[in-house]
C-alpha cells in the first residue's frame, strides 16, 4: 500500500511541477490580431482573464463568440479549460486546431506546450511525449519541462531517454555515474523495479564508492524478500557512508524480519543516534524490546514514536497490543480506538 501510495504521490508531484513550469509560459501575448482574427477585445479580454487565475469565466466569454472554429479563439478555449482544470476538454479543444495555427507563432506554441501538459495530466503519457519534445527546443533550460520528459519517458519504458532528462533536470552529464543513479531513484519511485536495478547496477559498475547507489539497490532486494542481498548492499552503502540513519533502519528492518531482534535493537539504537527525529526505527525498537520481554523499553519507544508521529497507525496499534499484555486494560482500549480511527483515515 505504500508503494502504491508513493507512486501516486511521484506522479501527482510531477503533474504540480509542470503545472508550475506552464504558467510562465501561459502569461504570453497574443499576437498582433491579424484582420481575419474575430473579437480581437474579446480575445484580450478573455486571455487577461485567464492570465488573473479566472479561467472560468474566459470559458464563458470565449464560448458566447459565434466563431469559435476559428483556431485562435479554440486555441485560447483550449489554455483556458486546462487553465480549468479539465485536461479532457483541452485536449479536444486543441487537437484538431493545433496544426491550423501559423507555424513558430506564439499561438502554435503555447497549443503544443498545453496539449503536452493535458495529455501528461490525463494520464496519456505516451501521446504527451511528442508535444514535449515539440515544446523542448523553445524552452531548453527549463528542468519543469524536463523533468516531465523524464517521467513520461520512464512510465513508457525509455530508459536512456529518462535518464537524458533526469540529467538535464539536475545539471549533470547524462553518461554519468550520478546520472545513472537519478535515473534508478526516479525509476524504483514509480515502481519500475527492473529497470531502476539496471540503471543502479550501471551506476556502480562506473563509481563503485557512489554514495547511495547500494542503499537504493537494497530497498528494492527488501521490496522483493531477498534479505540476505539487502544485508549485504547495505553494508556496502555503510563503508562508504557510514552516517547514513536510512541505511541503519532499513538494516534493522531487516534484521527484524529474519526475528534476528539483538542485532535489530543495535542497528536501530546506531539509526538512532545518528538521527533522532525518525519515528521508524523507534517502532522497530518498540518491537523488537517487546519480542526480548523489555516491556518497560518498548513502551518507551513506542510512546517516542507516537511523539514525533501522532498518526502513525503501526505505533498506536503496538503500544495498545502491548498495555493489553501488561493488564492494562483501559490505556490499550484507548490506542487501539486511535488506531482503528487511523485506519480508517488511510482508507
């Protein structure tokens, strides 16, 4: 569930940044209206409207025109419905008058940005591809735009062309150690496990002593119950970084989930010490006091985690389930009730 939740939140992420990215683009001038151009007030009018965050009413105003087959009014109904919100009408607006629009005119432009951005946030990746790159050579320094290519490169599979963009997003060469590495952090965020290891393991084979290439490899061995493989990655990652808090907890994760709790309780209290304002390890404390009869010190972990994490469900439900060992009664009533409240947040 939380992957699923993570990968969700990747692409929201990405939808916002470009939303971002568009804006400056959307606050162009039309052109100089042309003779044949229809309602030239109205269409200033309507695109001051859209420019002011009221895109609505540009509907509104652009709708009432008679001549909306005209490609410079539906060019501008179209900014306006994604403006709106409504990528689906966008993409219908502009699809069929894209083409009919001057070639290298701002209109043109601003069509083909837009469309890439609604199909992008419609969930159409694969048809958004085209009209990014269309939009690219206009605005080639922008690491919004890029870092859109890059997504939608990744979700379609394209990994030499993610991992190009990636670069670009973070100023980096693209054949490099630390480009492989970005490319394999953004790919295992939208799950894509396979070739997230493929860039990874290239990375490592360029920079053996790159910092968080190991780690990243061994949240996808522990995604996968390969313990063992993660154990070593991470011990990798640790001679080459040994502060790193992360790879500590997911090493004591690990440790937990083989019931190895003596080793847990070290590798953890190390997380600890490093960074003390994770909830994580103080639940896997909490555990882990709790399987080796330390009830005293669970609950003291546990109530550490409920104090930097207040809705976390997991420390809630083991604090309860613990209380409840030790008799008392009215105190586990209270955290389970929290914790079933918490559960039904998450649905």
């Amino acid at each position: 569930m939380y992957r699923d939740r993570a990968a969700r939140f990747a692409l929201c992420a990405a939808a916002a940044a470009i939303w971002t990215a568009v804006a400056a683009a959307q606050s162009i001038e039309p052109q100089p209206p042309q003779p044949s151009v229809p309602a030239p007030t109205v269409l200033a009018d309507a695109r001051k409207l859209i420019d002011s965050g009221q895109p609505a009413a540009a509907i509104e105003t652009l709708r009432a025109l008679d001549d909306r087959a005209d490609p410079q009014v539906a060019e501008l109904l179209g900014v306006a419905y994604y403006h709106a919100n409504d990528a689906g009408r966008a993409i219908d607006t502009l699809t069929p008058v894209v083409q009919r629009l001057e070639p290298g005119s701002l209109e043109r432009r601003e069509a083909v940005q837009v469309l890439g951005l609604a199909h992008f946030l419609a969930g159409h990746l694969r048809e958004s591809i085209p009209y990014l790159e269309e939009t690219r050579p206009f605005l080639p320094d922008d690491i919004k735009l890029a870092y859109a290519l890059g997504m939608a490169y990744a979700q379609t599979r394209q990994p030499a062309k993610a991992r190009e963009s990636f670069a670009r997003t973070f100023r980096i060469t693209p054949d490099s150690a630390a480009a492989y590495l970005l490319a394999g952090e953004m790919m295992n965020r939208l799950e894509l496990e396979d070739l997230a290891e493929a860039e990874l393991k290239q990375a490592i084979r360029l920079d053996p002593k790159l910092p968080e290439a190991h780690y990243v490899l061994a949240q996808i061995a522990i995604f996968r119950s390969r313990l063992d493989e993660a154990i070593e990655l991470l011990r990798e990652e640790l001679a080459i970084n040994p502060a790193h808090a992360m790879a500590l907890y997911r090493m004591g994760d690990v440790y937990s989930r083989r019931l190895e709790w003596n080793a847990a309780i070290a590798t953890l209290q190390q997380s600890l010490w490093i960074n003390p304002y994770f909830s994580g390890p103080y639940i896997l404390l909490g555990k882990a006091y709790g399987r080796t009869g330390q009830p005293a010190s669970a609950e003291q972990m546990l109530r550490r985690a409920i104090e930097y994490d207040p809705n976390n469900k997991s420390a809630h439900y083991l604090l309860a389930q613990l209380l409840q060992q030790a008799g008392r009664a009215e105190e586990a009533k209270g955290e389970f009730a929290i914790a079933e409240r918490l559960q039904g947040d998450v649905k």
